[in-house]
C-alpha cells in the first residue's frame, strides 16, 4: 500500500503508472455525459433562458472552471485516489474530509442508481420503437450493469479506453448535428445567444439556465480518483482536469448554440414550438440531416453507458481510498491481487446500485422524471456541497504554503462558492413538487447518519488521524497542526 513518501507493503496496490493523458481526460468527460447533459438539460433549461441558453452554459463553465481550480492546486501537491476526500482533510482537518467523502460517495452512489434506471429507460424506448419488442426496464439496466460490473472489476485501462472510444463517437455526431443546423439556420444564426438580451425571462432565467448547465459539468473531478493510477499524476491529473472542462465547455457552448441557431430561438415562433418539444436535438436531425436521427438515438444510449462505466470507476476508488483509511469499513479497502481493482468497493456499490434502483424505479418510473431525475437531484446537491468544502479547503490548506498564491487559492475558491450557492438553492428550495420536495430531507438524514458514524469514529483517534494521509511522494500538511510534518503517517493496518 502507498504512503506519503512513496512507501509500500507487500498488499495488492492499485496499479502505478498505468494511465495516459488520454485515459484520465476521457474518465471525467464521460462521467460529465456531454451529449447526455444537451439531450436532457438543454430542454429543461430553453424554456427559462431562451436563446442566451448558450451565454448559460458559458457561465457554467467558468464557474465549474473555478472549481477546477481547486482540484489542479491540490493535485498538484496531493496525487490521491480520495481526491475530494484527501483534499478536504489536509485542508480543513479530519473531521472535514470525513464528511466530504461521505458526502461525495454517497453523492455518486445515488447517481449511479440514477442511470442504472436512465440506461433502462432508453434502451427500452428505443428498441420498442425499432424493432417492436417491449422487454421491462430493468433487463436492460441489468444488463448494462453486469457490462459496467466486468469492466471496472477487470481493468481501469479497458474503462477508461471504452469511455474514450463512445465519447468520439458521440461528441463528432453532435458537432456534426450542430455544423449542419448552423450552415442551414439563416437568420436563426445570431449573436444575441451570448448576452442577457436572449431570454425573455431576464436574468433569472439566464440563473435558471446556469443552474442546468452546472449540472451538465458534475462529474469534471472524475480524473482526480486516478491520482494513484496516472503517468506522471501531478502534471496528468491537473492537465486532465482543466482539460475536461475547457473541451467539453466548449463543446456545450457550441452544441448549444446549434440548437439556438437551427431551432430559431431568437424568435417568439420557434421559442413556442421548442417549449413543447421533448427532443429538440431529433427535431434537428430530422430538419436539417435525417440521416443522424438514429445516430442521435443510439449516441443517448452509449452516452448514458459512458456516464455509467466512468461513475462506477470513480465512486469505488473514493470508497476504497476512505476503507483503508479507516474512514468506511476496512474490508472496502482492499485491492484484487490480479487485476489490481478494488474489487470489494465494487461488490459494494453494485449491490447498492441494483438495490436501490429497482424498487424507487417501480415506485417513481426509471426516466428523467423518475428514478433518474430524483436521484439526480439528491445527488446534485451532495456534489455542490463538496465542491463547495473542497474550494474552502484549498484556501485553508496554502495560506501557509511557501506557494501561496492570492488569485489561485483565495479569490479564485471563493468565485467558486459563491457561483455555486444559486444552483444549490434552486435544488433545494422549498415548494418543489413531489418527490423533489423530499431531496433536503433525504440528504439532512444522510448526513445525520454521517454525523453519528463520525462520533463513532471518534472513540479511535489514531483512525481519525489516518483520514488522507495515503497520497503520492508529499509530506502531510494539516490543518489541525498548521504545518508540515517530517514523518509520513501509516495507512491503518487492515
């Protein structure tokens, strides 16, 4: 097992030096869902903000690039498959980190039943549609799982090269969609799409749009997970990072202006047939390239697979990462001896994935306003909450480094909350209707139930003080003692 200064034990470790550049871009982009994001949240979205839809989106990113921020300064000094988890801790002690990494697990575990319900969904639809058969939901999303489950429990490097793959495919038929709807839109093309003057509803409806375009970028840390894992992780992991959200903001922000454009939102008449269609990106295809249509369809489905391979990677290696801390149960924090998987964490999360999706997928529908949404939803807003903690953790952390710097660690952090705190009210504000007007309470009892595992914790300080201290070659810097110490700290032993 790796400690601070690089040292090992004789225990199965993840494997070193076995990701490229290519390969950990392609984990956070996946689990971003681009082409996911603009089929779902596009048309969630138009409506409140009408054709600045694209100046949204280019807000999303720079408020989602603050944030990315954060992860590059910290990766750079604290290579870890905790990511979040490990950053929180050295940065606002261990009682912090605990709950970040509660928080981010279980974030990501409710997504993760999300599209076991969203994969079943759409491929029910579309094979009903195609070829006539009507099988249940759930077959599908079993059967994705069981793909997920194989992968990820096999090699990361097959992960993340399926990832990679389906993200080209998907990514150039939506460029192409877009190219075209733009060269055919005529007067549709317009360049009031970038400023307030495009939605009708003001700027509360530009806020509307900001909030589902951050949505669109949940998932842009996955590449922090592979700290352990990467060629070169302190200049990887930062460079895939800042690289996810720089190319798939663009690609948002082009999409969209496509969509803007080909659909002619910049008028009443095509603003008024947008708000009532469900799929405006098939409305495109069939406009202006009917031979994209089933293109389109099928670049849904593999999107969704995408999201949910590179969910399943990243989740497991945060609770594999807290399991040998001590931090969750220690049997979680254990590597397979072959494949170098933490094979147990994966065990773990499928079982709760299936668990959990199947009864709320009968109760609630499996699609984006059922299991998916809902899920969505809580998942959201334990995510922002994370991203929010890890922004104040970085300012912690190097108020005393000799690498202190006054944009990138105080002002840049602090854009990023506060870019942050309107998409987390709009989540989780009062008078929703059901079942997202359970969401507040569903995370406040998560987190009551990480507070008592917390105390409970407690009783053992030596466990507490374990919490991050596995990262890559760097002395430990914590908040609690406000310095650097000369000697590593042990993983606990298992």
């Amino acid at each position: 097992m790796i400690t601070d200064q690089g040292a090992t034990t004789n225990e199965p470790r993840l494997r070193r030096n076995n990701l490229s550049l290519p390969n950990a871009i392609a984990l956070s982009a996946a689990l971003m869902g681009p082409v996911l994001a603009v089929i779902l949240n596009a048309p969630a979205a138009g409506p409140s903000a009408g054709s600045a839809l694209v100046l949204a989106f280019l807000i999303s990113m720079i408020v989602c690039l603050f944030t990315g921020n954060t992860l590059i300064q910290f990766a750079r000094q604290l290579p870890s498959s905790g990511s979040f988890y490990t950053f929180t801790s050295r940065g606002l002690g261990s009682g912090a980190g605990f709950f970040t990494g509660w928080l981010f697990f279980g974030a990501y575990a409710a997504l993760s039943a999300g599209l076991f319900g969203a994969n079943g969904f759409f491929a029910q639809n579309y094979v009903e549609a195609t070829f006539h058969t009507n099988l249940p939901w759930w077959l599908y999303g079993a059967f994705f799982t069981a793909i997920v489950f194989m992968l990820s429990y096999r090699s990361i490097k097959s992960s993340v090269r399926v990832d990679l793959a389906l993200l080209i495919v998907e990514v150039v038929v939506f460029l192409v969609l877009a190219t075209i709807a733009i060269i055919k839109a005529g007067h549709g093309n317009s360049l009031v799409g970038f400023t307030p003057a495009g939605s009708h509803h003001g700027l509360s409806g530009i806020g509307l749009g900001v909030v589902f375009g951050i949505l669109s970028f949940i998932g842009f840390d996955a590449a922090a997970t592979l700290g352990e894992e990467s060629r070169n992780p302190k200049r990887t992991i930062p460079l895939a990072v800042g690289g996810a959200v720089l190319l798939v903001g663009l690609f948002y922000v082009f999409v969209m202006y496509g969509l803007v454009a080909g659909y002619h939102l910049n008028s009443a008449s095509g603003l008024k047939s947008f708000v009532t269609d469900p799929t405006p990106f098939v409305t495109l295809a069939h406009r202006y390239a009917p031979w994209l249509v089933e293109l389109v369809d099928l670049c849904a489905i593999a999107g969704l697979f995408s999201a949910f391979l590179a969910l399943q990677n990243t989740t497991i290696r945060v609770i594999f990462s807290m399991g040998r801390e001590g931090a969750l149960p220690p049997f979680l924090g254990v590597v397979h001896p072959k494949y170098h998987s933490p094979h147990r964490a994966i065990y773990a999360l499928t079982i709760f994935t299936v668990v959990t999706a199947l009864p709320i997928g009968v109760w609630l529908g499996p699609g984006p306003t059922g299991l998916y949404g809902f899920t969505g939803s809580i998942g959201t807003v334990g995510v922002v909450i994370v991203y929010m903690l890890c922004n104040l953790a970085l300012i912690r952390y190097f108020y005393h480094h000799k690498n202190f710097n006054f944009i990138l660690h105080v002002v840049f952090p602090i854009l990023g909350i506060v870019g942050l705190i309107y998409p987390l009210w709009e989540t989780v504000i009062p008078g929703q209707a059901f079942p997202y007007n359970l969401v507040p309470y569903i995370v406040g009892l998560y987190i009551l139930w990480g507070l008592g595992t917390y105390v409970y914790l407690r009783r053992s300080p030596e466990k507490l003080a374990a919490f991050g201290s596995v990262v890559l070659e760097e002395p430990i810097v914590r908040a609690e003692e406000g310095g650097i110490l000369d000697a590593p700290l042990e993983p606990p032993a298992h």
